[in-house]
C-alpha cells in the first residue's frame, strides 16, 4: 500500500506506507475479520488480528488457521503472534512468508493476562531479555521481507521496568518498529497511561518509528499524544470498542487533506446501523447466524454507551440470536436521538484493578534464562487455543 502522505505524519514500517499513522490494537475476541473490516469501512489505518498462538499456527489448529483469514478486502494483512519459544516463534513467522499470508507480522510482548503471563509469555518475557531478543530475531529470519514490529508494556512493574532496553534490543534484532503500551503488566488497564514513557522510549530510539498506546479515546487524544511524546503513530484498542468510526476520526486529524470522509452525526439511528452491519459482518465471519449474532451481544453496552436505549430493550439485544430480531428491536428505538455528548465518551471496557502478576517461580530472580531451558517454555508452547 504505497500512498502519498503529508510529511510531518508520514509512517512507514518497513516496505509498509501507512496512510495515517495509526493501527488497530490487537484484542482478544474482538479485532477478528468482522470488526477488521468495519474499521476499515470507516477509515484508515493498520488493522492487526487477534493474537495468534505460534504452536497452534505451527501445527495448524483449525481454529488458528481460520483467525489468521483475511478477507479480500484488507490489503495489508496483519497478523500478531504471541509465543515464548525462538524456534516456534520462527517457524509460525516462515510459515505465514511463505504461504503468503501476512504483510506484517506484531509480536506480542504486552498481555498482562495472568494464564500468559504466569507461563513467560506477553508483558513477562521481556524481563529475560536475550531470550526476549532472541524471539525477535527468530521472527524477523522467518518472516524475511515481511516487517516484523513489537508491542509492550513499560515493564511487570514500577521496580521491573524493561521497556527502554527492550525498545533497543527489539530495534537491532530488526524490528521495523515498537509500539508502547505505557502501562506496567502490574496495571493492568487500570489508572492512567504514563505518556512521559512513550517520549522517553522515541528519544532513546530515532531509527525506527515508535508508536505509542494508551488511553486514546478520542482524535484527540491522538493528537495530543504525538505533540507531547514525539511518537512516530498511534496504537488504538479500547478506544475504538463500539465506535469504529473513530478510525475516521483519526483520518480526518492525522492524516492529509482529504483522505478521509466527512465526519458522521453520530445519531442513534446511525449507531444502530454500525451495530447491524458488525453483526452481519460476524455472521459473515462465522459462517453461522446463531454464533455470529452471540458474539455481537458483548458490544452492546459499548455502542450504546449514553444513548437513550431502555434497559429492557439493552437486555434484549444482550441476548439476541438472528438478525431479524436485531432488525426487530432497532426499529423500538428513537433513531432520530442525537449524540449525547460527554455521556458516549471517555473509557470504554473494563479497566480492572492494579494486580500482582502472576509469574513462573523465580521469574524476577535475575534476567537470564538459559535458553536451551524448558522449564518453562515447552509448557507456555503448549497452549493450542488458537489465541
């Protein structure tokens, strides 16, 4: 994808040139095909998959093998590997190369999910940093033309932080770029991303772009991010739950003149017609209305955040089973309602609680770890859950 871009918010990430420097966060259940393709419906970006198993890529479990799917329509294919072992790790990076299935592959070194964290994997690895750096290398041999990039957090905890030398060991390991989520693991999401991390990490590293995540609710926030950090780009999650349209937004601040749509006024009628088009979407992806319509029922608080939807009908739609009682209860709404303003904005999903990781047993000791060990690693490569 090779676009024409105003200088000062150009992106590039390897042979990559980004329309507008922003990308999707990777987030479990959520950024499958569907929503993937909703975002780009309503912008621009870089729109990464759910996270993805290396041991289940590399065996081809049937579930993995249909998330890493793209549709036709996408035309960067993105896709974010999680995995513990360098070998493992090469081998599902080779793969996607060579059955050409991706044009850019994310490492995942930022899920303070405990079943994760616990085994080495996500926002702990990067504490053993050779075998953090030896990942990365792993996966930038494998993928070979394929751009290879790195998200993580600021470290496990405020006594723990890695970020800063992981950033540089990710950079001469080949990383064409390292996004930041500006949390400890110990976080979670909770409290306020610590921008001031961000700027740190892009002035200690100049030759690759740096892009920055965390508590990006709106264009701008975004905005306000890179003239206070001097990062390179955006890394958009939880921002974008039940608002895709923030994708042109973001567009609109960030990217050149004209590259995106007019903005939407955000009535009822129009929030209930991207909730509609995600369901169909998932239908679509699912290949079964039953499931697709299901999977829909987790984002109705989220679109309708401040909205005047009765609790009866929130209810209803939380339970819903085809599209015709989508159709059903959207045409019970007063479509012609407005935006509500500060009550639709601000956070969106679970923030949750500051926590102790959970960790292997002596993880914190030193930051070695043998790497021929497999203490923990074959257990962590073992999970076959497609992600």
């Amino acid at each position: 994808m090779t676009v024409t871009l105003a200088p000062e918010r150009a992106l590039r990430i390897g042979p990559l040139q980004l329309d507008v420097p922003v990308v999707l966060a990777p987030m479990a259940g959520i950024t499958n095909t569907a929503f993937r393709r909703l975002c780009r419906e309503h912008g621009v970006g870089l729109y990464v998959s759910e996270m993805i198993t290396s041991r289940a890529l590399v065996e081809r479990n049937a579930t993995t093998m249909r998330l890493i799917r793209h549709h036709e329509s996408e035309t960067v294919r993105s896709i974010q590997l999680y995995g513990v072992d360098p070998v493992t790790v090469g081998r599902a990076a080779r793969l996607l190369a060579e059955e050409d299935r991706a044009d850019h592959i994310d490492l995942n070194f930022g899920c303070p999910v405990p079943k994760v964290t616990r085994k080495g994997g996500g926002s702990a690895l990067p504490w053993k940093s050779d075998l953090f750096e030896s990942i990365v290398r792993a996966a930038v041999a494998g993928a070979g033309e394929i751009p290879v990039t790195v998200k993580m957090r600021k470290g496990i905890d405020d006594d723990h932080l890695t970020f800063l030398d992981a950033g540089r060991r990710a950079r001469d390991a080949g990383a064409a770029a390292v996004a930041l989520h500006a949390r400890t693991a110990a976080q979670f999401y909770s409290g306020h991303a610590d921008w001031s991390a961000i700027a740190a990490l892009k002035e200690a590293i100049t030759d690759i772009p740096v892009l920055g995540n965390g508590d990006i609710w709106s264009a701008d926030d975004a905005v306000r991010m890179m003239a206070e950090t001097g990062c390179d780009g955006v890394v958009v999650g939880r921002g974008c739950l039940g608002r895709p349209w923030l994708f042109g937004d973001l567009a609109r601040a960030l990217g050149p003149a004209g590259s995106a749509a007019a903005p939407v006024d955000a009535t009822l009628g129009f929030v209930a017609a991207a909730f509609r088009r995600h369901a169909e979407l998932l239908v679509e992806f699912f290949e079964d209305e039953d499931r697709g319509c299901r999977d829909i029922r987790k984002h109705v608080a989220w679109y309708f955040k401040g909205y005047p939807v009765g609790g009866d009908t929130r209810a209803a739609l939380a339970t819903v089973g085809s599209l015709a009682e989508i159709d059903d209860l959207i045409a019970t709404l007063d479509l012609d309602a407005p935006y509500p303003g500060a009550a639709a904005e601000g956070q969106r999903g679970r923030a949750g609680t500051p926590k102790r990781p959970a960790l292997p047993d002596g993880w914190l000791d030193n930051r070695d770890m043998d790497l021929d060990s497999s203490c923990v690693l074959a257990d962590a490569e073992l999970d076959t859950s497609g992600g």
